[in-house]
C-alpha cells in the first residue's frame, strides 16, 4: 500500500464526520484537504493558536482554535464538505451539481479529476465526460462523446444497459490505456477489423499486424506495406529495418539501418547472415559507414571475414585494436609483427599505460623505448633488467636515473 507524507509538524488532525475532508494544524497554518485523493491541492490559511475541535452543526463545520483565553471559529467550505460526503454516498450526479457551483480553483480541480476516476471506474460515462469537459480535455471529451452516442443509440435500438455494448466496453479500456482488454473485448464478437482499426488509429502498428496475422486477415500483407510506409515517412528509419529483418529481408534492412545512421547494426546483421558476408559490394558499404563513424574495428571485423586482410590491418590499426592486428599479422604478414609490436606499445604510451608498454617495447626490441617505459611506470629492478642486457652507449644516461631514485628512497647498496 503506497504512503504518503501529507504534513509535518502536525499538532491536530482529523477526518470531518461523513466525509473525506481531513483538517490538520502544522505550526502556525490551518490545512484542509477537501480531496485526500490529492494530497497536494491543500487549502491553508494562518491561526494563531492552537486547533482543539471540529464541530458540525445545523449543515456548517466549524474549526475550533484556543487563542489562549479566547476561542475562535473557523467555517469550511461546506459545499466542497458536501462533494466528499456524495463521493461517500455513490451520488455522482449530486457530486457533479455541487461542483458546477464553484469557481474553478485548485481544490476544484483536484475533485473534478477525482470525480472523473470514479465515473469512469463506474461506468457513468456521461458525468466524466462531464468532468473532462470542465478540466478543459478536449480530445478526451471528444473521445467519451463519441463513445456515449453509441451508448445511447445501442440503448435506442437494442435496450437495456448501453455501456454493456463491447464497443463502449472496449473504448472504455483504451481510454485507461488497457489495449489488450479492449483487444479482447472486440475479439470476443469476432471484431476483428475493429481490432485491427483501434490499433491503427493508436499507430500501434505491430500489435495490429499481430491481430491480423492470428487471424488470417485478408489484407495482412497491405498492413504490412501500409506500416512500412507509415515508418519512412516518418523517418523511422531503424524500426523499418528491423520491420525488414524479421520478414528476412536482409538486404533492405541493412540499406534503412544505414540511412538511419547504425552501421553497428548493420554490421551485426551481416556478419550473421552468409548470403550478406559473401556480398562484397554489401560489405563494403557497411565498411566504409563504419570507418566514417569512427568504428575501425568494427570494420576491420567486416573485412577480415572476406579476408580483405590488409584493409582489415588499417583498419585495427587506426582504431587501436593492436591485439587483433597483431594476431591477424602472425598468420597473413609475419613480417609486420615487429613494427606493429612497437606501434602498440607507442599507442600505449599515450594512454598513460607505461607498465603493459614495456613488453611489447621489448617484443618490438625497441629496448631504449622499454627501459623509458619502465622508468615512467616506476618500475625500477625491471628497468634494471633490461639495462643489463645492453651494451649500447645510449643508455648510460638511464643508470644516473635510476641511481637518483635509489638514493633518494636510502638504498644505497643497489650496484648498477
């Protein structure tokens, strides 16, 4: 059950007999909430002491409030007080009398939308049209206008309880955005145009379709064409293609998924469907919206699934994939392991990962880039190491580095 915090500091609160008009003091304020299913339409006004009764007499309700030796009495609005009390009684035609007579206001509208909940819930169409009318709703008015002439003519020709008609029933359940109740109210007397229509008119496209294909409509295949329109005129452009992929039109699907800007998509699509990965022209397309939207290995995934090896290599090299580029180079260009070796520890330089550069310095046998590396990531015995492998004039000038950095942690035993 959901709570909620209508007043802090409350000194006094309580219901006004037979009604759901709660009074409550918070301080120095007078709160009257003459519709508790909107908490947060309050009517407050200021006291200077301290609320101690309510009294209700002779139709009026009065709040008692102790200003030390004198006592004063605040009326209520006794006709906001009545609208509670035939909310209580079920008397929505009373309920709708009394309203009229009120200037619209906050607490007014408060009890118009209240009212128009429980009109709907009632099925009195008529007061919540009603309602909407005075909340200023005009489709919605439009909409229950529309659904009481069929009440009413139903009652007319047929008799009885118009709002019973699955029509108006399932009107009713679109109006509370229940689509599957109202799919099921016109399925129920075999409506199935009518099902297909209310969907349309919603622009719920797929579950009209679905109706339809359950059902064998005759014109399924003009749903479809017509929904397809409907998505490119409108520039929906992704949901045509995955419209296009589940009819197994691959093909166009991968052409809306590009002019939708999703080559991701598009390369997903292809790389799962063969008949897409052996078109060449296909894939290069994808490839070449791939590498404008700065997705290199990703194209470089298309291209080394048509063995395009080289421009797969570019491609996982621009787009730092050096693991894949150098896997990929083992097997088709051995000869370029080493240099890209030394790219991808270049690459990781300049990311500021020094501690994983060192290795593939040392695999590229770039060793005055690795010890560099290994002074930066402050790995010292491992620059160390690799200087003592040297005999390279050029790398004297790291010793002095590394002796500054044991002198000034106190170890002076290190030999270097």
């Amino acid at each position: 059950m959901l709570t909620t915090t209508l007043l802090g500091f409350c000194s006094f609160v309580q219901w006004v007999p037979g009604s759901d008009v709660v009074v409550a003091q918070n301080r120095n304020n007078l709160c009257v909430w003459y519709s508790i299913d909107s908490p947060e339409s309050a009517t407050m006004f200021p006291i200077k002491g301290d609320v101690v009764d309510l009294e209700r007499l002779e139709g009026k309700t009065n709040v008692i409030v102790s200003e030390g030796v004198n006592t004063v009495s605040y009326a209520l609005d006794e006709g906001l007080i009545e609208f509670g009390t035939a909310i209580d009684d079920g008397d929505y035609d009373r309920a709708t009398a009394f309203l009229e007579t009120l200037e619209m206001s906050p607490e007014t509208e408060a009890m118009w939308k209240t009212l128009s909940k429980l009109a709907l819930e009632a099925q009195q169409l008529h007061i919540a049209e009603r309602c909407f009318a005075a909340l200023g709703d005009v489709s919605t008015v439009r909409f229950l206008h529309q659904t009481n002439q069929i009440a009413d003519k139903v009652e007319k020709e047929m008799g009885g309880d118009g709002t019973a008609h699955y029509q108006v029933q399932a009107r009713v359940a679109t109006l509370d955005k229940n689509f599957k109740l109202a799919e099921r109210c016109y399925m129920e007397q075999n409506a199935v145009d009518e099902a297909i229509e209310m969907y349309q008119e919603l622009h719920m496209w797929d579950d009209s379709i679905s109706v339809a294909e359950a059902n064998g409509h005759p014109e399924l295949e003009n749903l479809r064409s017509g929904y397809l329109s409907w998505l490119t005129d409108t520039a929906q452009d992704e949901k045509a293609g995955e419209v296009k992929e589940r009819e197994g039109d691959f093909s166009a699907a991968v052409s809306l998924y590009l002019r939708a800007g999703l080559p991701a998509k598009a390369a997903r699509l292809a790389l799962s469907r063969p008949e897409l990965t052996n078109n060449t022209d296909t894939i290069n397309r994808i490839a070449a919206s791939l590498i404008k939207a700065d997705f290199h290995e990703r194209a470089g995934d298309l291209y080394e699934q048509i063995r395009n090896h080289q421009r797969a290599l570019e491609c996982y090299v621009k787009g730092g994939a050096f693991r894949k580029a150098v896997e990929l180079s083992r097997a088709a260009f051995p000869s370029e392991v080493v240099r890209l070796e030394e790219a991808w520890g270049d690459h990781l330089v300049q990311q500021k990962h020094m501690d994983a550069a060192i290795n593939h310095f040392i695999e590229a046998g770039c060793s005055l880039k690795a010890i560099e590396a290994a002074i930066a990531a402050r790995q010292w015995k491992k620059a160390m190491h690799i200087l003592e492998l040297q005999d390279d004039s050029a790398t004297a000038k790291f010793y002095l580095k590394i002796a500054q950095y044991y002198a000034s942690v106190h170890e002076y035993e290190v030999n270097l």
